[in-house]
C-alpha cells in the first residue's frame, strides 16, 4: 500500500464538466507536487507546494487550479479542459522539497 | 538539448539475462540520482537512489552514477518477468530554496519466460 494515495483512479468528463482530483498523503511529508504524464513524454512537474504555500507553478493553464489545504492534502480542480488534457495525474510527496519523492497511484484522465 | 536523455525502447531480453538500462544527461550541477520503476496503469516506485558518483547495490539492482561523462546506469540481474516495467530515470540539483527533479522520458522493458 502507497503512502500517497490519489482518488479518484480514473476519471471520464466532457469538456464543460468541473471535477477535483483528490490526493492525501500519510508520510508526514510537507511538500507535494502534482505531475502530469502523458504517452511517450517525460513527467511535467505542474505544481508545488511546500508546508503548504505554492512554491512553483510551471506555466500551467489556469483550466487547472490547486488547493492545498494541509500538508496532507492537495487537490486538483479541472474546469473546461480540452481532449489534449487526458493523461495521468500524479501526485507526490517529500520531506521539504527534498530530492527523494513518492508518488501515488495516478489518476487516469480522459477528457471527451 | 533535453536536460535527461532515456532511451525509451522498447527493450526485450529473455529470463536471467543481465538488463543495462542508461540515462545520459547534460547539467553538470545534478548531484541526486534516482531510478523509478512504473508498472502499468500505476504510479511511479522509487527503486534507487544514490548521491553524487559511484556504485550502490540493492539486492539484483545495481545502480552505477558516472558525473564525469554524465551517464547513469542500472542493471538488473538474473532478471524476471515481474521485471518488466518502465523504468524511469531522474536526477536533481539544488537551485534556489529547493531542488528540481528531472525526469527521462522512461525505458520500456519487457523479460520474457
């Protein structure tokens, strides 16, 4: 079992739905990150946050929106995204934005 | 230049064999180096992790840092079809107030019986 758990695992919404991705992690970490993969691409870093505070924002379209209520939660919001958009979301953790991260389990979005 | 440059494969080898999976790059300042495998459909497992140049072995895994040439590397023995996995590599620098992690695009491997 992961410490870094994502819900939910697969997620179908059409271009007008909004919906939130959910990720909790139980190591104790404060920072957490939320990655996207897509096919044969190399995992795009989307945000960070730090104890909280969003350290890093890596020009990601606003269609995409955080919230890190704690340092054990962080949150996805999507809002009109586009077919391009489908891809896995990942989240991770690490212990103050060191090198080592763990991620969860990935959620699998398809957007039609 | 892309900062990782992986391989993506796919590469195919029978049970038992010895596997090399490299990861080359181009910024001198990564001093953290890490190995992820990703089965399919899940998250990405940290496998390895080793700091600055050298060997460190886990069990079948050895992972092997060159910052000379800027070439990283592991090898699976005795390799497994449970083996067979993306396995991504990524390395980091500390810039500013925290580290950024970069990833390979990922080596696709498939062990077969």
């Amino acid at each position: 079992e992961t410490g870094v758990t994502q819900t939910p695992r697969h997620l179908v919404m059409g271009m007008t739905n909004k919906k939130s991705l959910k990720c909790e992690q139980h190591l104790g970490h404060n920072a957490m990150y939320w990655y996207k993969q897509s096919a044969k691409k190399p995992l795009e870093l989307m945000f960070v946050y730090n104890f909280k505070e969003q350290t890093e924002n890596n020009s990601v379209p606003s269609r995409f929106s955080p919230e890190c209520p704690n340092s054990s939660h962080l949150f996805l919001h999507l809002h009109t995204l586009q077919p391009e958009d489908s891809a896995l979301y990942l989240c991770a953790s690490s212990q103050d934005k060191e090198s080592t991260i763990y991620f969860g389990e990935g959620s699998w979005l398809t957007v039609v | 230049q892309k900062e990782v440059e992986q391989d993506p494969g796919p590469l195919s080898v029978p049970e038992g064999a010895i596997v090399s999976l490299n990861c080359t790059y181009s910024n001198s300042a990564f001093q953290y180096f890490m190995w992820y495998r990703q089965y399919s459909r899940k998250g990405p497992e940290l496998l390895m992790y080793t700091y600055s140049s050298g060997n460190k072995e886990d069990g079948r895994f050895t992972a092997q840092v060159d910052k000379s040439s800027k070439y990283i590397s592991l090898f699976i023995r005795d390799s497994q079809p449970s083996d067979s996995a993306t396995y991504l590599c990524a390395m980091s620098a500390f810039i500013n107030s925290g580290y950024a992690l970069n990833f390979g695009k990922g080596t696709s491997l498939l062990v077969t019986p």
